[in-house]
C-alpha cells in the first residue's frame, strides 16, 4: 500500500499560527480600507508632477493644436498643484508648532489641546488628513458617578432653598454702615465691603489655615494647599496625597523636562519663579530694647557684633534686611536654622524710651515648631513684654531669580499712582522700583536691600505687556547713580506689609474675576481699565539677602512677601509675562530650588544641614526612602555592600550605604555592628529610626569663615561639630548624596603620595602628552629610541580610575564628613558636590594639601580626589 500523506496539523494539535480568515462576499475588500499613512509616500507623490505625451497632438504628421493646448495646459495646472503641495509636504502641523516643552501627545488628535491661534489651522488640518477628532466625552456614567451627581443635585437644590431663605428675611432688615474715619475704612467702604469691629487677635496661638471650599474640603484634611495650587497641580509633580511635606501640598519639579532650562533661565537667560508660601512668618511686637534682647539671646548677631552697632542701623530702621543662624536660648544652644529678620519703620514721633517696633521672622517651616517654641520661651522673661504672633496663613511669599526676574517684576507689579508719582522725601518706594530698568542681577544692588509699596491689582492688566529694555549709555548711567544714591534708604514710613489691617482690607476688597472681566470689555480696545478710588490697595515687600562668602558676581533672588490672598493673581501676572528674549518666566519645584543651591554653592535648608533637628529628620526620611528604593531592586541589581572592595584587603561599606550615618562617624562602629548585609533587617540600626547623637551639632556658615580668618578665636568651638563645606572634584567623577569623605591618608605615607600624584598641578600637560603619544603597535618605521621614549612616557601617565595602579581608598580613621547633595554643575562643567566635615578631624592648618580629600559614592570602591572650601 502506498504511504499515507500527511496530514496537516489542526488547530487543536497545536497549530501556533492561524489560518487567515476567508473571504466572503459581504466583507469589505482590501482595496476598500483605508491606506496607511506614510510621510514617506506624501513626500514622494508631492514632488511628482502629472504629465503627458505628445504622441497624442499629432495625427498623420499633423498637429492637433486643440489637443496639444490641453496637454499643456494640463501639464501647467500640475506643474501649479505640485509646487503647492511640495510647499505643504515638509511643513508641521499645528500642535508640532509649540514649544516642544508644551507638546503632547493627545494634542495631535484634539484641537483643544493647542494654543487659540493654531485652532483653526489644527481644524483644517484635521480634515484635511482624515484625522479622528475628539468632540465630547461620551463615557456612561458608572454607577458611583450617578450617585454623586445625584448627591450633587440635591445639595445644589439645598443650596438655592437656603439662599432663597436668607435673601427674604434679608429684605425686612435695615442695615446701617458706619461712617469712614480712615483710609482703610474708605477703601473697603467702596469695595461694598461693610465695615465691622477688628478681630481681637489671639496672641501666641498657632495660626489655623483658611477654610477651603466645600468641594476641596476633604482633600486638605491633613494637609493645606498653596495659593497656586490649582496652577501647579496640573504642570507639575506634586506631593503624594498621603506624603504631604511640611503639611502642604509642596510641588517637587514640573512635569517637563526642566534641568538645563532651569539652568539657562536661573543663570544665562530668562527667569525662574517659586511659590514659597509655605515659608512661616512669625511677628514680634514690644520695646525696642525688649525686641533687640530677645534676638540677641536667639543668636542674632552673634557672630556679627557689628549688627547691633553702626554698622546695622540700615538694618534696624527697617532699609534692610539681614539673614541670621538662631539657635536655642539654653545650654546646649542646639541650632534652629538660617532666619530671616526684617525691622519695621519705627514711628519717629514716639519717644525712642518707649517707642514700640515690630520685627518679621521667616523661617523654613520644618524648623517653624523649635523657633516658635523659643521664641515664646524667651519672650516670658522678656521685660516689657513681647507680643509673638504667628502669620503663615496671613503672608506669602513669591521668590524670582534670574536675569530677566527684574523685567518680570516691573511688568506685573503696578506700584499705584500715588506711589509713583509723589516726590516727597521719605516716600515713593514704588517710583524706585520702576527706575529698576536695565537691572539683569539684583547683586548690583545695595547689600539687603529693601523696597515697601502698594501695588494694584495684577488682574485689572492682564495680560501684562512686554517692558521697554533700556539699550542707550545714559539710561545705564542713569541706573547706576540710582543704585549708588538709592532713594529707599531715606524712606521713614512704617511698610503697611506690618499693618493687619491694611492686609485684611486689601484682601476683602479683591473684587471677582467677573467684575474684572466687565470692566475690562468697557475699556478701549487695547487699553486697561481705569484706575478707580475703591480699587484695592495690595501691600508689598520686595528685598535681596545679601550675598554668601563664597559667591562672586553670582545671581541673588528676589523675595517678594504680600497678603495670602493676592499671591495668586501676581503669580499668574508673573506667569505669563513675556519677556526680551520671547520667553515666560519659568516656574520651579522643590527639586530645582536644590539645583540653584548647588549651582551657586550654597546650602540648602533641610537637607544640607544634618546638625539641625530639621536636617536630622529630612536625612532620617530621605535614608527611608533610598533603603525601600534599595529593597524593591531585585538582589542581582542592586548594591552589595558586603562586597564593596575598598582596598588593601578590606571590603564593606562603612555605615547604612543608603544613609549618611552621622552616627557611625561619630561614635564608631559598636562591637555588636557589622557592614550592612543584603538583608536590611539583619542590621540593628535599621530597626527603627536613628535618634540624633547628642554631641552632633551644626557649625553657623558665619563662624566657619571665621576659623579660617586671620583673626582666628583662641576658644576653638566643640570637635563634634559639623562644618559646612562646598566641594568640587579635581579629576573626573560625580559626587553623589551619601557619598564618603575621607582625608589624605594619615597613617600611610605611600598611599597619601599616590593620590597627590593625581592632582592636575603634577600632570604633564596636554601637549606634552599629544606628542609623546604611542605610535601604532603595527608601525615599524619609527626609530627605537623614539620608541623608548613613549613607552617611558605611557608608563608616566596617570593611572585611570579602576586600575590596578588606581590608589585605595584611605581607611575609616579618615573619614571625615558626608556629601548630602551632588550633581553635575552645568555652568562649572565638572561634578560638584556640598556638605559637612566633622570639625574635629580637619586639619584647620593645613594649608592647600590640608583641603584636598577622598570622595567615595556609596557602594562604590573606586574613589576620586576633591577640594573643599568652606
């Protein structure tokens, strides 16, 4: 019999690949469905044109003038279409016309995504390429959204009874306003606001944040919003709904891509805008002389005697303003943190025995608890008294830096009229500010230099208008004889930014968007509305800290300090302020404000000061966060610490690797404490959270410059405490956070060689390295003492990093310091890095080699020499 064919395999035995579906002949053809699009093949037939022979005009040997006319006459129109569609072919579409930092992915289908004057064209487009639109949302209501919209219908219908009620036991009352006596009673007599008895303020309670709509209500249960939250929540990451930071709703960075513009607009071009709002305000209110005993039993002008003498009269008139590092009254004296301290005017017609002031604190809120705790410490024993008053949810805060923030301040804050235009002496805070064109780095101002006005309403000219830069020679000369005259020093009235009343009235009298929508269509094409006498009066405080130790021709940031309420129509006046070089200001999160910091050398406020009961605590979550980061990675991808060679026979990390162990470092290892192991758990310390050494404390930025002056104290301050340090690598590499820091080696001289050899000043230069470069193993041709004389020179090249010939790292009796933040510097173009040394263990006279140092990122056995400065 002959063999069986065969058979095919059926679905059921396993067939992987199915059998195409048969055609019938109901089913649409291939040819019917749409084709696929392909830029390709646009471009292509765009750049074809449609012909035709002129075989066909001639008939016999004859021609055919009719025909011969049409052909080219076709050929004409198609010659037309084809340069019409070879323009079209390689064009954009609309949405691609935005800034890429604005594209979106679902911009290419619905036109609602993309800015008002590229709708139309969007529109066209779309129907021009067959391209799904979006129209509504078509989406079936689930059965949880009914019920709230049933629940929202009904409180709707309460809603309107309740009002209804109240608006007809309304009409049967006669009410009676007071007659005005003040100029606050006028303006919020012509806002419509109705005069009442000022609130009795509650002395030295804590401030409760204000009463949020009804729908938002319970999502700020636990945490309060920043004025521009609704601005924010929508460009940028923000806080997890459950990890609220500081108990607000903080945004972390913007959801675009944001680390080299945030570079560019902070340094080269542009400007860079914050919501600080969470910052904390707390008011002193006494004597004078009780006011300067307080603050000096703070700490204030501790190591700055001069502040209290002729040198802070500026200071203390309220001209200035003047950042200080408080700490606790009591022994101890643990540090708080950097404060900012701001006089108010002092009333020259008061006897200057008895002359009460008032004095702005401002402090990061983290350390908000400890100082507000001291402050009501010391203010009992104060004599007379002090009155402490908490305003976090009275004044916000708005901080601008870069080199256009000046021009972004004049175009959306109007001084009113009667500020710009009054010429007395001691007024006209507003006119000097609006003589600030020109000015690209509020450095050029005088140190600390301070600006109180009133302002208009932001809204009234919206949106704000690009401001005329100054280019001619006498214009700049005219800016700086105002900087070097500066009028706002013979300013003696008190700033109204002080006044409660003057921040209530200004907030009460914020009219609505819809009457500044009417009054805006009643204006002239082109045109503001006009000014009118109950317009609100918006009091403002405008100052520059002075610059840090280390800073050289560096950007300052302006702070900018209004009523709670008016922070959000200045913001969004900021916004959208166009600027000179055809850009927005853009706006920055917590992370880019770290990126300044570290930019600019300087320390940032929790983190980079792990001396501080603040600091200690930010470093505490952050190691949490990086240790449940570590656990989540599988064990093949993360870090080993056991197996972290370090050279010379040892191995494993020193301390938590995910931790700056402050207490390792300190105390050294226990005799029951081993290197961290791939099981977190196992390690004791990891149990709970650390508590802070008694002994660490940190070192005010002021006093560490002072140890290196030639005026050097003769008590040296505690070995325990934590110097900040700005570092800087020498050689290629990043310093991370948690990084370790290590001396030259003490006990090793052969080691502590090695590593100077690697500084740049004991390398051979480039040149000489070009031409003693190897020659190709393959090229006989060069000499043999040519030979000789690269192979000695390869042989002089420094070792790269990971080599054999690479030195160890110093061991753990040099290691002297943590960095708590590290990036790459755009602007320096090598890693930079900042953090603190233990006092104790830096050689303060060790000249240049006393500074150079070891820097090993956690985890990794391979380090690096650096610098640091104080």
């Amino acid at each position: 019999m002959p063999p069986k064919p065969p058979q095919q395999p059926s679905a059921q035995q396993g067939n992987k690949r199915k059998d195409p579906p048969k055609h019938n002949a109901s089913a649409k053809p291939h040819a019917a469905k749409r084709p696929r699009f392909d830029q390709a093949s646009k471009t292509r037939d765009a750049r074809t044109l449609a012909s035709q022979t002129s075989s066909k005009a001639f008939k016999h040997g004859e021609l055919d003038v009719d025909k011969f006319v049409k052909s080219r006459e076709y050929e004409i129109r198609a010659l037309e279409h084809g340069l019409a569609r070879s323009k079209k072919a390689l064009t954009k579409r609309a949405f691609q016309q935005v800034p890429k930092e604005l594209r979106r992915r679902t911009a290419s289908h619905n036109v609602k995504r993309i800015p008002k004057k590229l709708r139309e064209r969007g529109k066209r487009e779309m129907v021009e390429d067959n391209t799904p639109t979006v129209t509504a949302r078509r989406r079936k209501a689930s059965r949880h959204m009914r019920l709230r919209q049933e629940t929202a219908k009904k409180l709707r219908a309460m809603g309107a009874k309740r009002k209804a009620s109240k608006e007809k036991a309304k009409d049967g009352k006669v009410t009676v306003k007071p007659m005005p006596t003040t100029d606050t009673d006028v303006q919020m007599e012509d806002s419509g606001v109705i005069k009442t008895r000022a609130p009795r303020v509650k002395k030295a309670n804590l401030a409760q944040p204000p009463e949020p709509k009804a729908k938002f209500r319970k999502r700020q249960m636990h945490k309060s919003w920043l004025p521009t939250h609704m601005f924010h929540t929508k460009r940028a990451r923000m806080t997890p709904p459950k990890e609220s930071l500081w108990r607000f709703a903080v945004p972390m960075t913007p959801t675009a891509k944001s680390y080299r513009p945030t570079h560019r607009a902070a340094s080269e071009r542009g400007a860079l805008c914050w919501d600080v709002s969470y910052m904390s305000t707390i008011s002193l209110s006494g004597r004078e002389a009780s006011i300067a005993g307080m603050l000096k039993q703070l700490g204030v002008g501790e190591t700055e005697s001069s502040m209290w003498g002729l040198k802070g009269d500026k200071w203390r008139a309220g001209k200035r303003a003047m950042e200080f590092f408080l700490h606790e009254r009591e022994v101890p004296h643990s540090p708080i943190a950097p404060v900012t301290v701001i006089w108010c005017a002092a009333d020259t017609t008061e006897v200057e025995e008895k002359r009460k002031r008032q004095v702005f604190l401002r402090v990061h809120p983290s350390a908000f608890s400890q100082l507000w705790e001291e402050a009501l410490r010391v203010a009992k024993i104060a004599k007379p008294s002090v009155t402490v008053e908490d305003l976090r949810f009275e004044i916000g805060s708005i901080d601008v830096t870069g080199p256009a923030s000046t021009e972004a301040l004049l175009s959306a804050l109007w001084p009113t009229s009667y500020e710009v235009t009054t010429e007395r002496p001691g007024q006209g805070s507003g006119r000097t500010f609006t003589q600030l064109h020109g000015l690209t780095n509020p450095a050029l101002l005088p140190s600390g230099a301070l600006l109180a006005f009133n302002i208009q309403d932001p809204r009234l000219h919206h949106p704000p208008r690009p401001v005329k830069q100054p280019d001619t020679p006498d214009s700049q000369m005219k800016l700086l004889e105002l900087i070097a005259e500066w009028p706002g020093d013979a300013s003696s009235t008190a700033a109204e930014i002080f006044d409660r009343k003057a921040r209530l009235a200004a907030s009460a009298s914020l009219p609505s968007q819809k009457a500044i929508n009417r009054r805006g269509t009643l204006a002239s094409p082109g045109q503001y509305p006009d000014p009118m006498a109950r317009d609100p009066r918006i009091p403002v405080m405008l100052y520059v800290l002075p610059p840090k130790h280390n800073a050289k021709n560096q950007q300052l940031t302006y702070h900018l300090i209004l009523p709670w309420k008016c922070v959000q129509p200045v913001w969004y006046s900021l916004m959208y302020t166009p600027l000179s070089t055809g850009q927005q200001p853009k706006f920055g999160g917590l992370n880019e404000q770290r990126q300044i910091a570290l930019e600019r050398g300087e320390h940032w406020f929790p983190a980079d000061y792990p001396g501080t009961k603040a600091g200690w605590n930010w470093e505490v979550e952050e190691s949490k966060k990086r240790k449940d980061y570590w656990e989540k990675r599988p064990k093949s991808k993360r870090a080993s610490w056991e197996a972290v060679d370090l050279g010379n026979d040892k191995k494993g990390e020193v301390g938590l690797g995910w931790a700056c162990d402050w207490t390792r470092l300190l105390e050294g290892p226990k005799p029951t404490q081993h290197p961290p192991t791939d099981n977190p758990t196992s390690h004791p310390a990891t149990t709970s959270p650390p508590s802070m050494p008694p002994t660490l404390s940190q070192l005010p930025p002021s006093l560490a410059h002072s140890l290196f002056s030639p005026s050097n104290p003769t008590t040296p301050p505690p070995s325990s405490l934590l110097l900040p340090i700005t570092l800087h690598l020498l050689t290629r590499g990043v310093p991370t956070p948690c990084a370790r820091i290590y001396r030259l080696p003490t006990t090793n001289p052969t080691l502590r060689a090695s590593w100077l050899a690697l500084h740049p000043r004991n390398q051979p230069s480039t040149k000489s390295r070009r031409k003693t470069a190897a020659p190709p193993s393959n090229n006989s041709d060069v000499p043999p003492h040519v030979r000789r004389q690269r192979l000695a020179a390869s042989l002089l090249e420094p070792p790269s990093a990971g080599d054999k010939e690479w030195p160890a790292c110093p061991g753990e009796e040099d290691l002297v310091g943590f960095v708590t933040s590290g990036n790459y510097d755009l602007g320096a173009g090598r890693g930079v890095g900042v953090g603190c040394l233990v006092l104790g263990r830096v050689d303060l006279d060790g000249g240049e080699e006393g500074r150079l140092c070891v820097v090993r990122g956690a985890g990794v056995g391979v380090g690096r020499l650096g610098r640091w400065e104080v």
